[in-house]
C-alpha cells in the first residue's frame, strides 16, 4: 500500500455472564484512562482477530478465553478499524487486572454502563444495540 498509511486495527473482547459484561476500568496511565469499555487492544503485524483477542485477555486480565465469532465492527473516534468479537472464558480462574492498563473488572449490566458518565463513547453504539435488539450477543 504504497503512499497510504495502513490504518491501526484492534479488537475488543465481549464476555457475558447471564445479564452481565466483563468490562474494566483503564488504567489513568493510558490513554482515555478511568473510563469503563470493553477489555481488548491493537491488533499486531501478522496477527489474526482472534490470536488478538485470545492476547489481549491474557494481557490485561491474566483470562484464558476461547474466541467466538467477530459480531460488530466499528471505528474509533481516533481513526482505529475495530473488531468486537465473542470470548468464552475457558475456566474459572480469578481475573488479575494488568497494573498500568486495568485500573478495575467490573461486571456490568448494559444498564449500568450506559448510565454510567465514564463510558468510553465508542462502546455505546454497540451497548445500544445489543439493548434495543439490533444485535445478538
């Protein structure tokens, strides 16, 4: 792709026990940090979605996870191709929030999230979605 700059890809890692997603608070050391999102992360030269997704979760949350299915592309005010994929976690170990990355892991409602002032905005289309039904999850 000579003379275009490649665009920056990531993914987003989406859990959901019963009426609850994993989600985390960012470290105040990166950046949009303190806001609630999704966990996830760049995707890296040769990587496929899924190799990213499996990574970042082990990255940021210490979880061993089985990819999905990708549900949801987007992209970021910052100009970043996002792919929102499904992850199961494999067992039943305590999550372990990276020191500088994960300030918190919540568990929350869709409810929650939306209502709260912190979201990062770029996860409520896809909140909204799932909420009103336009998306499966």
């Amino acid at each position: 792709m000579e003379g275009r700059e490649a665009r920056r890809r990531g993914v987003i890692a989406i859990t959901r026990q019963e009426d609850r997603f994993l989600a985390i608070r960012r470290g105040l050391a990166v950046a949009a940090g303190g806001t609630i999102c999704f966990p996830g992360g760049h995707i890296e030269p040769g990587e496929a979605e899924a190799e990213a997704v499996v990574r970042e979760c082990h990255e940021e949350l210490a979880a061993i996870v089985e990819p999905g299915a990708c549900i949801w592309r987007s992209v970021s005010p910052w100009g970043t191709e996002l792919a929102w994929w499904t992850v199961r976690l494999v067992d039943d170990r305590e999550l372990v929030p990276h020191p500088i990355e994960v300030a918190e892991i919540l568990w929350l409602s869709i409810e929650e999230m939306l209502a709260d002032k912190t979201l990062l905005e770029g996860n409520r289309p896809f909140l909204e979605a799932v909420r009103d039904g336009r998306l499966a999850v």
